[in-house]
C-alpha cells in the first residue's frame, strides 16, 4: 500500500522538477533545497531543505492521476437543490453494451 497522500507532501512533491523520471527505488529520497533564510536570521548552521521519498512522490502522483481521471457512468450521479452530488438511488447500472462505450461516461473533475 501507499502512505497517505496530505497538502503538505503534496506541496512538497509540487516543488520537484517537472518531468522528474522515477529511480524505481522506493527508498530513494529527493532533498530539495532549503527556503531562503531571512535576512535578520542568522544561524549557525544552515538549513536543510524538505526530504521526499520515491514512495511518497509515488502516492501524490497515483493520487492526482485517479482524481483527475475519475469516471462515472452517466446518470449515476445526481446534483441536489444545494449543488452537493450525491449518488442517484434510481441508477440501475449499465447494461452490458452501454458499459463497453466510452460515451456511457463522464468525467468526474468537469463541472
């Protein structure tokens, strides 16, 4: 399994590199550099920047590409009088023709 993804690992993984391959080793860790110090601070030693593992910037990115590319079939969803969605209790499912065409879905991220 994967650790869970939170806003800060996610706002650390936005700070890599576009286009970053992976080593394929999970272990591998990313050091990135530190923030800039502040001019009236002065510290002995410096500071050091956030760590990321492969694992941890594994999970961000399974998690953005499933939550950008969620799907549902159409008419499985409805929108309430609030605008909350809410799953459709009159969804029957699809039928077996229905399913195999890619039109029977929509894209969860549209609004």
């Amino acid at each position: 399994q994967l650790p869970a993804v939170t806003p800060e690992l996610m706002a650390t993984c936005s700070q890599l590199p576009d286009g970053l391959m992976f080593t394929g080793d999970i272990a591998f860790v990313y050091q990135l550099p530190a923030p800039p110090v502040a001019s009236g601070d002065e510290s002995e030693e410096p500071a050091e920047g956030p760590k990321i593992t492969e694992e941890e910037r594994l999970a961000v990115v399974v998690q953005t590409i499933d939550t950008e590319t969620a799907l549902a079939p159409k008419g499985a969803l409805s929108m309430r009088s609030s605008g909350a969605i809410m799953p459709n209790p009159t969804f029957q499912g699809l039928d077996a023709a229905a399913a195999c065409n890619l039109s029977s879905f929509v894209l969860l991220n549209k609004p």
